[in-house]
C-alpha cells in the first residue's frame, strides 16, 4: 500500500486543504494518507481554534487515513524544530513512503540542491543565523541571509534565495526536506503550489479558496455561516458542534487569565529560564505589565513586539510561558533526538490496516492509550491538552483528563 505523508495543523481544516489532499493523493498516486497534525497548540505559538479531537474528526472526514500528533514539544517551535519533528514521526512509522507540501514555488528545483547543502549545517551557518535573528530580522529572512552568506554566493543569487526563504511554505518546505536529508530518509518529497489564497492572507480572495487566517477572522467577525463558503460542510457542522459547546473558537483572550497570573507571580529569573525566553525578555515582561491599557493578550503582544521580538516568537514565548517549558529540557540537544513515541489521534478502515503493519516496522513506540507510556514529551502532550481544556467554560475534570481517557478517534 502507497502511503503519502503530510504534515498539517488544519486552524481549521478549509477548501485549501482539501485540494492538498487530493492532490497531493493523485501526485503521488498513494493509496493511503497518514497525517501528523499539531495538538492543542501551534507553530505560530496560537491555540487551535478547536481541540486537537474535532480537528481530528475533520480530518478523518475528508479521507485522512491514519492522523497522529506532533508532538506540543517539536508544535510550537520555529520552522526548523517543527519540521524536524513532524518529519521524524512520518520517518518512525515505516509506513510511509513520500511527503507532500504546499509551496509557493511549487518546485523542488531551488529547494532541493539548496537542502542538500543546508542539511550539514556549518558552523558559520548556524553563526551567521544567530547574528541575523540578533539584528531582528524574522526566522525566513535570517535563514536566508545567512544561507548566502555562509556558502559565499554571488549577491544575484543571494537575493533570489532570500526572496525565495521569504515566502513562508518555500522555508517550511525547505525544512521538511533538509530534515530528510538528517534522517538519511528514504520518504520521497513532493510539493504543490499554492492556490489562490496565501498563507497569512487576511481577506478571501474571488472562488471558494481563503487561507486559514481569512476563515479564522470570518468566523471571529461575522460568525462561522459567513465562513460557509470557505470550508467543507463537515468542517462546518463540527464547528457548530464546538461553538455550541463553548469548546471554539478558541484564541488567546480564553487563556488571560491562567497566563497573566504566571507572568504577574513569576520572578524574572524564573521566567528567564523557559523557552524563547531570550535577550532580557524576563525584565522587559515585568516592564510592560503595569503600563497596560486592558489586560488582553494582544494588548500585552502589541507592548513587548519591536523589530528584534517578532509576534510570532512572543506568541512562541508566552505558550512555554503558560505550559512551563523549560530550556533544559527543550534544548538542541533534546530535540535533535527527535519524537520519543507515536500519538494516535484517528484512523479509519485503512489506517487500522496501517497500524497493524506499524507493529512491525515502527521505530518508535505507537501510543493508543497514553497510560502505556511514560515519556516527558508525552507528559507535555498531556499536560497542554487539559490547560487548553481548562480554558473552556465551565470546565470539568472529564474536559480536563479526556486527553488521557479518551481513545482514538475511528471512522
């Protein structure tokens, strides 16, 4: 059986999503799809606008054969950890035989070659990338310089390969592959070009396609049957089902409370020591705090982003803030080891026959009921889902521990 691997966050799963999967399916000629999907909380350091289990229903509606979480430890990480960590897991499976992306590029002409070079990682690299990221410029852009700096290329060509990093799915994508590379994979890359509707596009554009941004500001504006024409109708009826519920949508202002009372008891030298917590963030925390308009989440944002602290680090920031990563244990050094285990969230008919062969060629262990493990990124797993829970209204202890309970999902 063919399988093709893609790695999604589905924030929540809209008409663009759809067409990667089909395509990626027919590109591929794949007879099955297994899907690592972020949980609680994602790469852009935002809650999910809906819990990693209605996520999963989304999902397994659309075709997904086989859905498994990346880790909340490798989530909510710049582009380098979160494709690492998402490509680890698809490699650990043994099932999988190709990856599919979405690119702007829509080639692997440019991206390939280039990760084959970047996979080794020079010193000056990864020096050059520090300076960059020190001078404030985003994650794209400073790997982009830095790449045309470390390797010495013409200035024409250096200007290409920022203009090329600069596009958000190029550099996710580029990540993906130079993670294959490091694994010594032998997952064959694949990589469609986006249509219509960007990654951080704010508004719909003409035709039924907007990026997952546009569907989120849709339903948080004009409510979710605005955002109708935008989304499949299973994706549809289970947001219904959640806004029903008080379980979406979710977003920051859900978790004020839990986060301002860690930043307002926490020491400096406390808050120093969780991740992204960089350059005296800690003081800089202590320092706005008092001269807040309101107490919003994006009103604290708004006080502590300058051109060296992008939104999207701070955001990072203030998710390991919350969940109390720490540095020691979420260091390089840790997270080059890759996932420790494989998370199911769901599956169906053909995903069942998949685990059945996972059993013998999985590298990893295959988690269906976490109390069979013990492991701290699973503890971290865990440990994100129910402060993700204890934000909904009127939470109880099943909302709180369903992430331990509940099995997979099965369709």
């Amino acid at each position: 059986m063919k399988t093709v691997g893609i790695v999604v966050e589905y924030n929540p799963l809209h008409n663009g999503h759809e067409l990667h999967f089909h395509k990626s399916k027919k590109i591929t000629r794949a007879d099955a799809v297994v899907a690592v999907m972020s949980g609680p909380f994602l790469q852009r350091g935002e809650p999910a606008i809906a819990s990693k289990r209605a996520r999963t229903e989304m999902a397994l509606a659309m075709g997904v054969d086989l859905v498994l979480e990346l880790p909340v430890t490798y989530a909510v990480q710049p582009a380098e950890w979160f494709a690492y960590g998402a490509v680890a897991t698809l490699h650990a499976t043994g099932v999988v035989d190709c990856l599919s992306f979405g690119s702007e590029s829509g080639t692997l002409e440019q991206l390939l070659p280039l990760s084959r070079i970047l996979a080794r990682e020079p010193d000056r690299l990864r020096a050059e990338l520090d300076q960059r990221l020190a001078e404030g410029l985003s994650f794209p852009s400073a790997y982009g310089a830095a790449a045309a700096a470390a390797f010495g290329v013409s200035e024409e060509d250096a200007a290409g390969l920022r203009e090329l990093l600069t596009k958000p799915n190029n550099s996710l994508g580029l990540h993906y592959l130079i993670a294959l590379h490091r694994l010594g994979s032998s997952i064959e890359p694949f990589t469609i070009s986006r249509e219509s509707a960007q990654y951080h596009d704010p508004e719909p554009g003409t035709g039924s396609i907007a990026s997952a941004t546009a569907v989120r500001r849709i339903i948080a504006n004009q409510g979710i049957e605005a955002a109708a024409p935008y989304i499949p109708e299973y994706t549809l009826r289970i947001l219904e089902r959640e806004i029903r519920s008080g379980r979406a949508p979710m977003n920051w202002d859900r978790f004020r409370q839990p986060l301002f009372q860690t930043l307002l008891t926490s020491p400096p030298a406390q808050l120093a020591q969780c991740l992204e917590v960089t350059e005296g963030l800690e003081y800089r925390i202590r320092r706005m705090l008092p001269k807040l308009d309101n107490s919003s989440v994006d009103a604290l944002l708004d006080s502590l982003k300058t051109k060296r602290y992008t939104r999207t680090k701070l955001q990072r920031m203030l998710v390991h803030i919350m969940l109390n990563h720490q540095k020691a244990g979420m260091n390089p050094g840790e997270l080059v080891r890759g996932p420790g285990y494989i998370r199911v969230l769901g599956f169906n008919e053909t995903g069942k026959k998949l685990l059945r062969t996972m059993r013998k060629t999985a590298s990893l262990p295959v988690v269906i009921k976490p109390a069979s493990l013990d492991h701290p990124q699973l503890t971290r797993d865990l440990q994100a889902a129910a402060v993700y829970a204890n934000a909904y209204p009127n939470a109880d202890a099943r909302d709180l521990y369903h992430d331990y309970r509940l099995p997979p999902l099965t369709l």
